[in-house]
C-alpha cells in the first residue's frame, strides 16, 4: 500500500498506459481522478476502478480539463498528492512526419496535443501545489522517440520534438520547485501495445524490427502495465528525495541497434 490515503490526477487515465497506471495506483491504496476524451473509454474506466476512482471526459488540448479534474479530486477526495500526465498521441493523421514534410497544421496538433496539454496540467497542478504550500509530485510520460530515434519507422519529426522537449521541461521544472518540494519526473516508453501503436502493430516488417530492438523478454511489444511500478514508485514517498529524472521503461530499446529490414 505505497500510496495509501493519497488522491491521484491521471490525464489520459482511461485507455492504455493511463488507465493501467491508475489501476496500479487504486491497488497500492490511492483514490484516482481520471480524465479520457471518449465517454466509451470513461465508462469503461469507471468500472475499472470501482469506487476509488472519479472519470470524466476532456481534451487535455483544453486548459480548463486539468483544472477540473484537480477541483475533483480536492472536492471528491479532500486533496491533491500527484499528477501523472500520459495523454498525448500521434500527429501523423494531421501531417506529422519528416521535417520537409510536416505541414504547418500537423506541427502545431502535434505540439498542442504532446507538450502543449503538459503545460496546462502541469501549470495546474504547481499552482494548486504552491497555493496550498504542500509538497506535491508531477510525473509526465515522453516517448523513447524523444531521445532515440528511428529513421526508418518512426520519423514523425514534430512528434520527436514535442518529446525531447520535455526532458528540458521537468529538468527545468525540477529544480525551480524543488525547495518547495515539488518533484518533477518523466518516465519515456518505447513501443507499448495502445490504441497509439496498432498501425506498427499492424506491420509485420516493423514487428520483425521491433523483436531486435526491443529484445528485453523475447523480444516484445511493452505492455502498458509494464510501466505500473514505476509510476507507482515516483508517485509514492518511496521517491522523496528523486526529481528531475527520466525513466526509460523501454525493453532495450535505447541500448539495442534493431535490425532493419532490406
């Protein structure tokens, strides 16, 4: 029970890396709010979590979203200890891809949705820190993408951007609220089985890639559930004295070549 009695935010909390984090949280003892964009995934999420947890649908684009779910978990559960930051998405739909081909609109969707929305949940979440003078934990989830690239599969060049991006914003973060014991961490996935990774999932060139880059455990797709404990333990005081950290839970990934079809 490493987070007994503490009331949880999770943005993005009700498909995927999100709604498995808060599950995890709801089993070491935390009440969760959790905010989806589909009234289907929030539904779903509410079962998933019984009693212990409040969803909600929102755009993490908007920055009154963040807002309201904190306002939530402060009047449903009488405080706020943490927020876990997962939504964010692919902007290849929109014209994200390599940088001579990004269209103007698929840069700006893709920034919006990936660092734009930390912003705002972030911003919200220091500010009621810092107003209720408490000590607070922010953990975000980037992409493996934002510091190890692949050319071949993966060139969505704006989405790059918007996640390396935010290795200089928790660091910078980190150690501006760290005297007021506002911890800032960001845990960096690989290719985890999500609704964001069935078009790769989809490909048997990329799998065959996928089974040499990431070879930790016979060489498999991530499942969102393989990033719990560590989210777990940068939300509970097992972590008290770590900020401004970046987590790669990524199979091997960042270590591995990976074999690339020819």
């Amino acid at each position: 029970m490493l987070l007994k009695g503490k009331s949880i935010v999770v943005i993005g909390g009700t498909t995927g890396i999100g709604l498995a984090g808060a599950k995890a949280f709801v089993r070491e003892g935390a009440r969760v709010v959790v905010v989806g964009r589909s009234e289907e995934s929030v539904t779903k999420a509410r079962a998933a979590l019984g009693k212990k947890g409040v969803a909600f649908s929102g755009d993490a684009m908007n920055p009154e979203t963040a807002e309201k779910a904190i306002e939530t978990a402060v009047k449903k559960f009488g405080a706020l200890d943490g927020l876990y930051h997962v939504a964010g998405g692919s902007g290849r739909k929109m014209g994200d891809g390599p940088l001579h081909e990004i269209t103007n609109e698929g840069w700006q969707y893709t920034l919006e949705l990936n660092m734009t929305s930390v912003f705002y949940s972030n911003r919200a979440a220091a500010r009621h820190f810092l107003a209720q003078k408490k000590a607070g934990v922010i953990l975000n989830l980037g992409s493996i993408l934002g510091m190890s690239p692949s050319p071949k599969y993966f060139s969505t060049h704006a989405y790059a951007a918007a996640k390396s991006s935010m290795i200089g914003f928790i660091k910078a973060c980190a150690a501006y609220y760290a005297p007021q014991k506002i911890r800032f961490n960001l845990l960096v996935p690989a290719l985890v089985d999500t609704p964001m990774s069935k078009r790769a999932m989809a490909n048997d060139e990329i799998m065959r890639f996928i089974a040499t880059k990431q070879p930790l455990d016979g060489g498999r797709v991530g499942a969102p559930e393989d990033l719990d404990l560590a989210a777990v333990f940068f939300m509970s005081d097992q972590s008290k004295f770590v900020t401004g950290q970046v987590l790669a839970v990524d199979g091997g990934w960042s270590v591995s070549e990976g074999q690339i079809s020819r």
